[in-house]
C-alpha cells in the first residue's frame, strides 16, 4: 500500500490535501537528476540565471489569487492579508539583482608575477526543507540564491503545507527552468534523514524546531556538507522611557500577534521601563481586543486558527501554568471553539510574570505574549539575553545612538529600532544560541551557498 501525507486543514480539520510518498528510487533519480542539471546550470552566465529566477516570479505572482485561499485552507491565515506576494517579490528581485556584485571573484592586492583571485563556486546539490508558517517566504529565502549562485535545489516542504511546493514547481516549469534544477519531492522523516546521510547532497538549509536542527546535524554526520540552521526564537522587545507610545503599541501587538503569533521572529516577550509601563499596558490590552479571532476565508477575520490544535493547546497550558505562577491574563476574549483540541485560539495579554514561567522561557509560537516592568537599561539587557534563543531583539526610542549602544550587548542575530518581524534582504538573516546558524539574504547568504576557490597563477619566467 502507497504511503501517503495527508493535510488536516485548520479551519475545519478536514482532509485538503493528500500526497504519495515518493519511494526510494524516485528519490534517487530526483538527485541523479539534479546533479546533472547542476553542471550545465553552473556554466550558465548570471544574468541568464536572473532572467529565469524573474520569469519565475511574475510565475509564482500571477498564481496569487488562488495561493491565498489555499494558504488559508492549508495553515490558517486570513484572506484579507493578502498571502506572502510581496515580501517573495522584495526578496527575489533583491537578491537577483545582488547576484553579480555577491558572486564576483575577490581580487587581494597586486603582487607581480603572479595572477591571484578567489572565486565562489557553487556548492551542488541544495537540499531545502522548509516551514509551514511562512511557507512561502521562509522557502524564497534559500531557493533563489541558491539557485542564482548556481546550485540545483531539491524542495521538501512542510506537511502542512504540501501544496507550496507544488506550486514552486508549476512556476519554475511556466518560466522555462532547465528540467532537474529545481525539484518539488514529497518525503516522510526517514527519507529525510536517509537522504541527509547519503553524502549525495552537498547542503541543506533548514528552517524549523532546534529539535528538528538537533535530528538533521545527526543524520548529516559525517557527509561534510554544509548546514544553514534556523530554529526559532524568543523574541524580545524592550520599551523605554521616550518611546513614542502609539507607534510602538500598534507594531508590538502586530508584531505579537500576526499570523496567529506563528513566527520564529514574532515578538513573544516585552520589557517596559517603569515609567511608561501602565500606560503601555493598557493600550497594548485595547488594541488587542481588536482582534477577530475566526474562519480565515471571511474577510473580518484578523486572526485565524492556528495550524494544527496541538499547537493552540501548548499555548493553553502556558497560560495555565503562568496563572498558576501568578500571572494576570487581561484579555478573556470568548471565540468559538476555543477549547483544547481545537486550532481556534484567542490572543491573550499576561502581566505579572516572571522568568520562571514557560511563557517567557520557551517558545510559543502562539498569540500569547508576556509584558514585564523594568527599572533600567541594565534589567532589560539582562532579562532579553536570558533565553537560549537569539534571532531579533527590538528596541523601542527615539535615541537612535542609545538603541546601538544597547544592541551591542544583546545576544542576537538582528537588532531592530521602532520596528520588528521583518527580514531586511540587505541584512543576513541569522541566529545564535540554540536559534541555529548560518545565514540567508544579503552577500552573506550567498557566501553560505558557496564554496571558496583559490587561483594562484604564477606567470611564465
């Protein structure tokens, strides 16, 4: 009997999606292919390489108004926010247009006699397992550079998300890729790791749990290939005393909030200076009760269901076990079927917590969100860095200097001032702590997409 992957759709836990597992011949020749297909596509100029990553955006881009609704059955976003067009636009465009600049060779200083430079070659084969919550972006992310700087790409998303590949593959056949350069596969966890440890494969970038990270570092073992790991956060904000109030309420409630709270650089902690804390409170509490938790498909809802109800029920016993603690919950929003086993979760603000608490300490990935008073710069630089976690921290103030000066001293991969959960694709997206390593976007993402080559050419005596 064929194994399959089945789509359990958050809306109403029916069956949207269901796939055969590719078997291990398939897989083979999936690789065999792309190892071929890469030797061509690394000959082929840059610019070609741009011309086929373009066409297969206004591809991808055209495909919009069915992605959305299909997004919304697959994972739970609302229909109103439009899907993921425009972050995959920014990226791709930016990135295309970086490639030259990023891939030339490096010339050191003169030294006559000799011809010396350092070219970036291609890794190979890129093995790209990607995420549900951004499934979209989270994807474009590895793809397209990789691809511009001359890999082939093998994609395996996310079971929540099955359709995303798909449609990747439809884009990339609409924009007249090279056939083997790019593959959509479906695979269950022991293909994965098969596939990881069969030293076929010369990269992997994964983005997801560190326990995911922890099982793919294993089963790489011993193949040498190179790893770009991220595994969420615990993002910190930090608001001070000349804060300008509306502006930082507004994107910290978005930022806590959106996508139900299912974002690795979603804000899940704040840190409120003393002074201005009630009143930071109290308005993040009123713009939180603006939400209207329901079907994602209707256009008045602002916050679906989360994707899977084992998700929303983490969140559940969070609250419990900080009220519990001693916490303060100030929300109490009634939404149909929230109850546990049931994807359908309303957003809660909590007060009174501590660092012993889970909801502070552990990733949510929900729309929960901890707010915490501090007397200084030095409490909140201490309480930020304590979490093994360190993808983005933000700084809210209008003292740009005191913003940096702060930055320098958290552990984290991105410092953001009056703004958070953004990818700048001029910045490297990157981690510390248990948040992973390696890096994506800007020249760094494509120096972790390829390998160093050294010419040292002596000239005829």
């Amino acid at each position: 009997m064929t194994e399959t992957i089945k789509l359990k759709s958050p809306i109403d836990g029916s069956i949207f999606a269901e796939r055969p597992v590719a078997t291990d011949q398939a897989v083979n020749a999936a690789v065999e292919r792309a190892k071929a297909a890469q030797a061509t596509w690394a000959e082929t100029p840059i610019a070609e390489r741009g011309k086929y990553l373009l066409a297969f955006l206004e591809a991808l881009l055209a495909m919009n108004d069915e992605i959305v609704p299909e997004l919304a059955w697959q994972m739970g976003r609302p229909t109103r926010y439009g899907g993921e067009k425009g972050g995959v636009e920014e990226r791709t465009r930016y990135m295309v247009a970086l490639a030259e600049k990023a891939l030339a060779p490096y010339v050191p200083e003169d030294r006559p006699g000799f011809r010396r430079y350092l070219k970036k070659e291609p890794l190979g084969v890129v093995f790209v397992i990607a995420p549900w919550n951004y499934p979209y972006l989270t994807a474009v992310n590895s793809i397209v550079p990789a691809l511009m700087a001359g890999n082939a790409v093998i994609l395996k998303h996310a079971a929540q998300t099955l359709l995303v590949g798909e449609r990747f593959a439809k884009a990339f056949e609409k924009a007249g890729l090279p056939k083997g350069v790019f593959q959509n596969i479906v695979l269950n966890h022991a293909q994965t790791e098969k596939l990881l440890g069969s030293g076929k494969i010369d990269h992997v970038n994964f983005t997801g749990s560190v326990a995911g990270g922890r099982a793919i570092e294993k089963a790489a073992a011993g193949t040498f290939m190179t790893l770009g790991l991220e595994l969420g956060g615990k993002d910190p904000a930090y608001v001070l005393p000349d804060v300008k109030l509306d502006h930082a309420v507004a994107n910290l409630v978005d930022g806590a909030f959106y996508n139900s709270g299912q974002c690795c650089c979603g804000i899940e902690r704040v840190y409120v200076h003393e002074k201005v804390y009630d009143e930071f409170v109290e308005g993040f509490i009123a713009e939180t009760k603006n939400y209207v938790v329901g079907n994602p498909l209707d256009q008045a809802t602002t916050m679906g269901p989360m994707a899977q109800a084992r998700f929303a029920d983490f969140i559940r016993e969070q609250k419990a076990e900080a009220l519990r603690k001693g916490a303060t919950a100030h929300i109490g929003m009634k939404v149909d079927n929230d109850k546990d086993g049931s994807p359908y979760l309303a957003p809660e603000v909590l007060t009174n917590v501590d660092h012993q608490m889970s909801v502070m300490r552990e990733e949510s990935f929900g729309p929960i969100v901890g707010i915490m008073k501090v007397r200084n710069d030095e409490e909140a630089i201490a309480l930020m860095n304590d979490s093994p976690y360190g993808l983005t921290a933000s700084i809210w103030t209008t003292d740009t200097d005191r913003a940096a000066a702060i930055g320098d001293r958290i552990e984290t991969g991105t410092v953001f001032m009056n703004r958070c959960d953004y990818v700048d694709p001029g910045l490297v997206w990157t981690g510390v702590k248990e948040t992973g390593k390696g890096g994506a976007m800007s020249v760094v993402g494509y120096e972790n997409l390829t390998r160093p080559k050294s010419f040292h050419l002596r000239e005829a005596i």
